[in-house]
C-alpha cells in the first residue's frame, strides 16, 4: 500500500472532524474518500482485466489519487479490529466515548470451547433471553429501540440474493457474469479484504451492487469485547468509505452470531443486520463437505422457487465469493435460480430500501419500481427519487413491518463459453 508521511496531520484532522459530530452515530461523517460513488472509472491494470486468479491475485500498490493506506492508522489485516494499537488510538477513542454505555445492555461476552465452538454452558436456549441467534435463530431483538435483523425478502417469489467475504481478488469473471445478466446482489464485504483489494470494492459499487459490511476480521461477534466490537465495524465502515466513497447502513454477522449486545451497539453505528433464512454451506465445498453435497443443498432452495414453497415470501440465500470453488458453484447455479424464481434481487431491493448507504448519493429501487422500469437496481439518488433526498432512512413497504418487530483452477475454466453463451438471460 502507498503510505501517508504525515500521520500527525492525518489524526488531528480526523480527531477534530470527531468533534464537530452531534451524536455517535454521525461518526461516518469523518470519513474522507476520493471516489464518487456515482463516476467510477477502474484503473486499466491486469489486476482487474485478466480472468486469470494468478494475475488477478498479484498484490499491487493502489493509485494515491483513489486510495491510500498509512498502515500505522488501520488494524493488522485479519487480526481483530483493535489490533495494531488502534483501540489506544485519538481517532477511535473519541467515537467510542461518543457512545452512550450507560445504556448498553447488560450481557455477558461469549467464549470459545477447546474446539473453537461457541461455549453455551449455562445459558438458557429456552427462554434465550439475549436473542442470541447462535442458540435460538431468534430476529427480534428482546430490548428496545435495537435494531431488528432481516432474514428473508418478503416479496414472493424472489431469491435474495448475497455473497460473504468479499471482496475476493479473483472475482472478475464472477463479476462479469453477474453484470452480463445485470444481477445486483447484497455484497457482504470484510474490511480486511477492502483494504487489501479497494478496486474489488470499487467495482462492488460501480456495478450497482448492494454493498454492506462484514467485519473486519470475521470473529465470532458475540465473543468480542465491546470495545473489539466497535472497532470491528468502525475500521469496516471506514475502509468500505475510502474505498467507494459510500459507508454501510446493514452489515452481516459472521456466521450469524449476534446477540441483543451486539445488535445494540450496532445500532448506536446505524447498522441493522441481515441474515438468512437459507444456507447452502458452499464454504464448505472440498473441505468438510463434498460439492455433491453442497450442490445438492442449491438444489432443494433453487425448486422451492417453482414448488409453492415461496407463495407468500421469498428467501434470502447465504452464499460466498470466499473462493473460486463458491463463485464456480454460483455461476453453475444461477441459470436454474433464475428460471425456478421469478425475481433475483439484492436485500436492499426486495426489502425496498431505498437508502442503504449513510450518505443519499445512491438510492435503490423499492420492489415496485424495480417491476416497473425493469431496469437495474441501483443509480443516483436524483435520477430514481427525485433531487429531494433529505428525510429519515426507514425500510418501506412490506419490509417495514418485519424490520420493526481454494480451488486454484480459474472460474472461467469451471464453465466453458459454449455453456455460459445460451445463459444470457435477460432478468425479469
């Protein structure tokens, strides 16, 4: 990464842009990025043409001009959040003091087993009085004013469609793919990732992807301390900021472990969780599963969208781009989800979120929208709503109610050109 010579100079400003703020969940607001999430132009290097995971995956400094890293103000790549001394840091301490704890909820942090399970000893899954979703799959937060989680698109008929662990260095077929069918999907990106790949993320945005967060190093969330816990969403949503000149509104708990803690604090960020209602554990395939198996967990959601089963509803579907072996699987798959359903749409639209970004420059379509333009999901704010974007920032329509209660082989090789040529579906 490019480096910053004056660290001095870049902390006192973002310490007194902290103080200007009225209120924690303002801290977005200090963020300082160069891209217009609206006029993306990717730099022409081979990183981001070749569909060659190699090449593809061959570290590269990024264009001072769009993004810079001083590593001295970020955590370590993959190691929790308040790593590299960033819990000591002027910058977060100033956000994690905005935060009101005399209200925050009195439940204790998790442990890990022996085997690195989740340790639930003692706690009562009966009555799940935490709404721990690691116990209970239970939505609904127990306390006031939190934020409820998504777990499925209401409108029937529809495949929510997602991919964790972006961005994935090796996507650029996957992603050719998705733009050739003009697919938007609800990206779940890790900031570690961000960091490490910012023109992956840069492409999320440009290709009108729903882009959320996922942690910056992908812990059992309920395990963490408070303060990990803020600094794990505080540096995603900054370098998902820097990146693409937008920060989160939803973010995804790696695998699903929220509790009413976690759920809180995300609510003092103004983060509201997604999760699913569907897992086809394609992480899984060639390691603890075989592709067979995880094939044939895609096979039994992608019938449910002809057999009646989604009548009333739709699903969202935990998918990954983790991997060549997850995004090979999808771009086998989604023919057939296409054909079996009659919408395949990210969160943000079938849950009709117009904004799902802190900032109004990007609006999405509600549902109805999308069936009338039949167009893409996404666009500028003014070209979709109207020039007027000011007002609260709620879910309407359907959604509204149900939010208040490594395979070293490259994609392409997994899918020859004579298979993907009659895939050219226009979607629906």
């Amino acid at each position: 990464m490019a480096f910053v010579g004056l660290k001095s100079i870049v902390a006192a400003a973002a310490i007194a842009q902290f103080a200007g703020l009225a209120s924690a969940a303002e801290y977005w607001q200090s963020f300082n990025s160069s891209i217009n999430p609206l006029n993306i132009t990717l730099p022409n290097i081979p990183q981001t043409t070749s569909i060659d995971p190699a090449t593809e995956c061959t570290y590269y400094n990024p264009d001072p001009s769009l993004f810079t890293v001083d590593p001295t103000q970020w955590p370590t790549s993959w190691d929790i959040a308040t790593s590299n001394g960033m819990n000591t840091s002027a910058e977060f301490q100033n956000f994690y003091n905005s935060i009101d704890w005399a209200n925050a909820p009195n439940i204790s942090v998790r442990t890990l087993a022996a085997d690195g399970s989740i340790d639930m000893t003692g706690y009562d899954s009966q009555n799940d009085p935490d709404c721990w979703w690691t116990s209970s799959t239970c939505t609904v937060p127990k306390l006031k004013d939190v934020n409820a989680d998504i777990y499925e698109c209401p409108e029937p008929e529809t495949w929510g469609l997602t991919y964790d662990d972006g961005p994935n260095c090796s996507h650029n077929a996957f992603y050719d793919y998705l733009q050739e069918q003009d697919l938007k999907a609800s990206m779940f990106y890790i900031g570690s990732n961000v960091v490490d790949w910012p023109y992956g993320a840069m492409r999320g945005v440009r290709d009108g992807h729903h882009i959320s967060s996922h942690t910056w190093s992908h812990r059992m969330m309920t395990t963490l301390t408070n303060q990990e816990l803020v600094a794990e969403f505080y540096y995603t949503q900054k370098a998902i900021h820097l990146a693409t000149g937008l920060t989160p509104r939803y973010w995804r708990a790696p695998y699903g472990d929220v509790d009413d803690r976690v759920r809180w604090i995300a609510t003092q960020m103004n983060l509201t969780s997604i999760l699913w209602d569907y897992d086809t554990n394609d992480w899984s395939a060639g390691t603890t599963e075989t592709v067979q198996q995880v094939q044939a967990s895609y096979d039994e959601f992608i019938q449910m969208g002809s057999n009646g089963s989604m009548t009333t509803h739709g699903n969202i579907v935990l998918t990954h781009e983790i991997a060549n072996v997850t995004m090979s699987l999808a771009l086998t798959n989604l023919p057939n989800i296409m054909k079996n359903y009659k919408h395949v749409i990210n969160v943000a639209t079938c849950a009709n979120i117009t904004y799902p970004y802190m900032e109004r420059t990007v609006a999405f379509r509600t549902f109805d929208e999308y069936l009338s333009q039949n167009t893409s999901a996404a666009g500028a704010a003014s070209s979709i709503v109207g020039s007027n974007t000011n007002g609260a920032v709620t879910a309407t329509g359907k959604s509204a109610t149900q939010s208040s209660a490594t395979s070293g082989a490259s994609i392409v090789r997994a899918i020859s050109p004579a298979f993907l040529l009659p895939l050219l579906l226009v979607l629906l």
